[in-house]
C-alpha cells in the first residue's frame, strides 16, 4: 500500500513537470523571454520610497553641472507662508434624487419634476471661452438625447437660480475605436498626463500629504515611481509648456480670439498618436481664450472636455483660481475630468490610449487649496493603478506658482522653477523596455525639460518597438533631446543646453568678482534704501529698523549678449546675523515685465546700462525666528525687518 501511495505521488508530480514543459514549450521566443525579464525585474526592483527633502539630500551629493542652490522655500517658511488649512466637502445630502443619462436608450432621466440644461452638440466642444447660452427645459418626462455627455439639473422651480444636480458621462466615439485599432500595431497601452497647474515639487508634498503616503506604501508591486527633481521650466507661462510637450520645437505665435482650428495639426502629437492605434483626450477645468490662443480652438483630440467648465462658470459662479474649495454639484471641479478619464480608458481598453488631464486646483493665489485634491487623488490612483494593462502616468505640474509673491524671493522663484514630476509606469511596460528602470532612477536626478518629454511621448507611441535617434530629431534639431526611458541623461547637462535662459535657469553659473566694486555696491545701497522707504510707507518704523550697509562678501556675475546678472550677498549693520542675497539685473532695454511684477525695471546710470531691476531678495540667516510673529501680525515681511529689539 505504501509503495503505491509513493508510485502514485511520482506520477502526479511528473504530470506537473509534463503540464509546465508543456506550457513553457508553447511560448514562443519572445514570450518565454518577457516572462522572465518581469520575474528579474520584480525580484531586482523593490517599489522606491518618495520623500519631500530628497531633492537636496540627493542633488547636493551629485557631481551635476546644474545644481540649484535653492528648491523652494524652507520648512520654516512653509509654515507661515502656506498655513494648513481645512475646506469644507462639496457633499449634499440628497441622495434620493437621482438624475441619469442611459446612452443605450439615449434618454436623459429625472425622478423629479424640475428643471434641467444639456450640454453640447456634436462639434460644439472648444477650448474658447463661450457665453454659455443652451435653453433651460422643464422636465417631465424622459428627454430623448442626441450628442449630450453632460447636464445640470434641479428639483426646485424655474424662480430659484441654482442646480444642484450634475452629470457627466462619456459617449463612446465609434469613428476613433475604429480608427484606433485599423491603425494600432502592437499591444495597448494607456498614457496619461495627470497635469496639476502650477504645482511646484515641494507643494505636492506639502499639500497632498494623503496622495504621497498612498504611493510610498499602497502602491501596488504592478507599478514603480521615479520622482525627478530637476524638472525645469522652458518659461513663465503655460505656453512654454504646451509648446513643447505637444508640438516639439517648432516656431509658433499667439493666435487671435479668431483662432484657427488647429493650427499645427501636422505637428502635433496627437495625429502622431492617431496614426499609431490611439484614441486621445483633452480634459481641462478651464473657460477662457488662453489655450486656444496657441493650441488652436478646436484640437482633433477625440474627446474633448471644454464647454462644460463655461456652463459652471454660469451655474455655480465657478472660477479656476478661487480661493476656496470650488464645487460644482456635489463632487469638487477636478472630480470630473477624473471620473470622466476613468470611463475613457475602459470604454478604449481594446487601444492605446493617450490622455492629457490638465487640473487648475493650484492655480490660485494662497498655495493652499490644493490641499482639496488630495483625498480624491487618492481615491483616483486607487482605480486607476487597480487596471490591468501596460500603462504610464505623468503626474506633473506645468510649472511652479507664479501667483500671490512666488517671485519676491530666490526660494519663491525657485518652486516656480521646478515644477513636479512623477513617473509612474506599470512594470509590464518596464519589463519590455531594456534597463528603463535603471535608466529612470538615474534620470530622476539629472535636468530634464518638456523637450526630452516630447521625445519620450513619440517613443512610447510606438511602444513596445525601440528608441530611434529620427524621433529626437522630430523633437528639435537645435537640442540634444532624450527618451526618459532608455536614454542615460548626462550630468554636464546646463541650462542653455536645453534652451532655458539665464532669466529662467534654475541652476545659473556666476563668475566670482572683486568685492569692492564701486557699481555693485552703489546699487546694493540703492535697493536698501528702498527696503527702508517701503518700512516707512507701511508704518513699520516702530518695529523695523533702518537698515545700512555692512560688508559685501560676495559678488557673482554672469554677462550676456544685453546684459549682467549680478547676484550680491551682504550684510548690515545693524544686525549681526542677518545675511541677504539680492540678485539683479542690468540692461541697455527696459527689462520685460513678469506677471504680477513685484520688482519693476528702474533707470539705472551705472556704466553703459540703462536700466536694472531686482529679480529677488533672500535672507541666507534664520530669520524667521525672533519677531517673525510680530511682523507678520502686523501684515509685514520678516524677510525685509530687523526689528529693534533684536
């Protein structure tokens, strides 16, 4: 009986050995070689952890040719200047009324008599701002539906202006899946930009303390992340990321509110996209001219989510910079564009799919209400990363703030400066690309701009084929660009590598010069007197003190074609901690006004130039301790007062 039992077990044990040889020997090549780089990568790349201070920690200790000396404002000034602060939900209490839009049926449906607006008709999506003017019906009955994704609605009588009902659901274009999978190659796979405006690195982790938990710790082992911290503006505005992300390097102008179409169509990535199996999307939470200004009023994405942020702005009063939580309905604004991404990637799932969701959350003057996207990006990431599929996210900011005082200070330019950038793809696509994950980690510590994005976009639309060197021509043929993915980024790389000008560069290059220059120090004495000028307007004599000039201990220069950069560290008399860094700029032209300038250009008569303005002043000391509250009470800057007692 027990030889039996022992024979009986060889058997079904070599019966297994039979059935996986089997298994094995039915893959082809290539499969057999994917399931063990997925096996290799799995057991070689642990889910790293992201951490707000890395960027210091890290970059400081690399031997870079761009290395900030500044990323953004300190842990002591975060805590005066972006308070945490509590805003209230969005959620009404009336779940029994229901309103819906049943797309097999194409019937719009209340359990209530009221009243109700639809919105829009086939082609009447645009990125132009528009006088939102679609007739306010009665309902009492269902109301057949033609092209309509979208509605507001209310159970109260026509006298009463609100409408606290909305809905928002994709119809599936027949037309594009078709497109789409006539023209798709290889396997699916999912491309998102979950793009936050005006979202520096730094307040992503201030701010989304919820969202950046969930990716340390509950990020599934399907993804990685890499969090690169010498991504770097092109520019001020939301152009010079565009631009580039979308179009490369190529000449463009602002259109007129006559704007064409899409006036660089036959750059754009999107009809790239098109011809490689791809349905697109083009969601934003904004109603004005700005983006079809230079993208054009109506780009041929295949979705796209612009008009219904116009009717919010009528219904709800709804403002993309208010300061507050901003609700439209029961859900906040940014709930929408991600619910309505969810549906496209599942109604799209059989092709590749490209998505550029742009939020407005941030973009606002007090750096606080972002804190509003937190629990709901959490809850975005929960679903999203729960899909099955080859996939990346971007979860970027187009550039830093640039509202409220962003540009007083080196700290405040330099959030602005460095926007974040999360890549977060799934391990299935790591798995296909040689070494990307090494690759990636390497490149999260080097300088990165929209350019090498553009090129890393058109690669992974032809993923999972290799990287060609004729793509990063197709991005620019003035700068080496590179693919995030299977490019290793050098580390002499410099601004003006990459297109970036010494204005704009976060990591600029200063020659020492001579202390005791007669120039330099005429100007430092100049703003000085201006600082004390400004105390006195604001009645702060009491506290402040007249501030005069001690040493000069460093002078920096960079000279340009038109003009000197100068950067000054000095101290004062009358304290004997106090160090300030001030840096300024001279020109032969009137220097060009930033928006919500601070500093203007003042006449300047020293030497050859005509004009100089201050880009900034910064405290180098710990200046926030002493009468930093007494200051601030009184609605002043420590950043600019020695207080007499000290």
């Amino acid at each position: 009986m027990n030889k039996l039992v022992k024979y009986g077990s060889l058997f079904i044990l070599f019966m297994w050995v039979g059935i996986i040889f089997l298994f094995f020997a039915s893959l082809n090549q290539n499969s057999f070689k994917f399931i063990v780089q997925e096996i290799n990568f799995y057991q070689e790349n642990p889910v790293p952890k992201i951490s707000l201070y890395d960027d210091e920690k890290i970059i400081k200790n690399l031997d870079l040719a761009c290395k900030p000396e500044s990323f953004g404002y300190t842990e002591k000034e975060t805590a005066f200047i972006f308070p945490d602060k509590k805003y209230p939900k969005c959620y009404r209490n009336d779940t029994d009324i229901m309103i819906d839009m049943n797309f097999d049926t194409n019937l719009f449906t209340m359990n209530c008599s009221g009243k109700f607006v639809l919105g829009t008709f086939e082609g009447g999506e645009s990125l132009q701002e528009q006088v939102f003017s679609n007739l306010v019906q009665a309902y009492s009955e269902p109301v057949s539906l033609k092209s309509e994704e979208w509605a507001f609605a209310s159970c109260e009588n026509f006298i009463l202006d609100n409408y606290e009902h909305v809905i928002y659901k994709l119809r599936k274009n027949q037309k594009s899946l078709e497109r789409a999978k006539n023209s798709l190659k290889g396997k699916p796979i999912n491309i998102i930009m979950l793009v936050v405006d005006s979202l520096s690195r730094r307040n992503f982790f201030r701010k989304l303390p919820n969202t950046v938990n969930f990716l340390n710790k509950n990020l599934s082992s399907d993804f990685s992340i890499f969090d690169y911290k010498l991504h770097h503006i092109l520019g001020q505005n939301s152009d010079t990321h565009y631009m580039p992300t979308f179009f490369g390097d190529i000449f463009y102008q602002f259109q007129s509110k006559m704007a064409k179409e899409d006036p660089y169509y036959d750059d754009s990535l999107w009809k790239y996209l098109h011809e490689r199996g791809f349905v697109t999307l083009f969601g934003m939470d904004y109603c004005g001219d700005i983006l079809a200004s230079f993208l054009g009023k109506k780009p041929k994405f295949d979705h796209i989510m612009g008009k219904f942020w116009c009717a919010a702005n009528q219904m709800y009063g709804y403002s993309q910079s208010a300061t507050k939580e901003r609700c439209i309905g029961n859900k906040n604004a940014h709930e929408y564009l991600l619910d309505y991404f969810l549906q496209f990637s599942e109604a799209y799932k059989e092709v590749s799919r490209f998505s550029y969701i742009h939020l407005s959350t941030a973009h606002e003057s007090t750096g606080t209400v972002i804190s509003t996207l937190d629990d709901d990006l959490v809850g975005f990431l929960r679903k999203f990363l729960g899909f099955k599929e080859d996939s990346v996210l971007f979860l970027m900011g187009d550039h830093g703030m640039r509202y409220g005082n962003w540009h007083k200070t080196k700290n405040g330019a330099q959030e602005h400066k460095l926007p974040l950038f999360l890549i977060i793809p799934s391990n299935s696509v790591l798995a296909q690309i040689p070494e990307s994950s090494s690759i990636l980690k390497q490149n999260s510590n080097r300088l990165i701009s929209k350019f090498d994005f553009h090129t890393t976009l058109l690669n992974l639309g032809n993923f999972p084929n290799e990287d060609k060197e004729e793509i990063k021509l197709k991005t620019s043929k003035r700068y080496r660009t590179y693919n995030l993915f299977s490019d290793i980024i050098p580390t002499d790389r410099k601004c003006e590598d990459i297109g970036i000008s010494n204005h704009w560069c976060g990591c600029p290059h200063y020659e020492a010069i001579p202390t005791d220059n007669t120039m330099v120090k005429s100007l430092t004495m100049l703003i000085i007197r201006n600082l004390n000028l400004e105390n006195l307007f604001k009645k702060s004599y009491k506290i402040c003190k007249e501030m005069s000039i001690k040493d000069i201990i460093y002078i920096g220069k960079i000279e340009a074609k038109d003009y000197y950069s100068l950067k000054v560290i000095f101290t004062i008399k009358e304290s004997e901690t106090a160090i300030f860094e001030i840096l300024l700029e001279l020109s032969y032209q009137e220097l060009p006004k930033r928006e919500n300038e601070f500093f203007e250009s003042k006449n300047a008569k020293y030497e050859n130039f005509k004009f100089y303005k201050i880009k900034y002043i910064q405290r180098l000391d710990d200046y926030i301790d002493g009468c930093a509250e007494l200051v601030l009470l009184r609605g002043l800057d420590p950043l600019y007062c020695i207080c007499e007692n000290d």
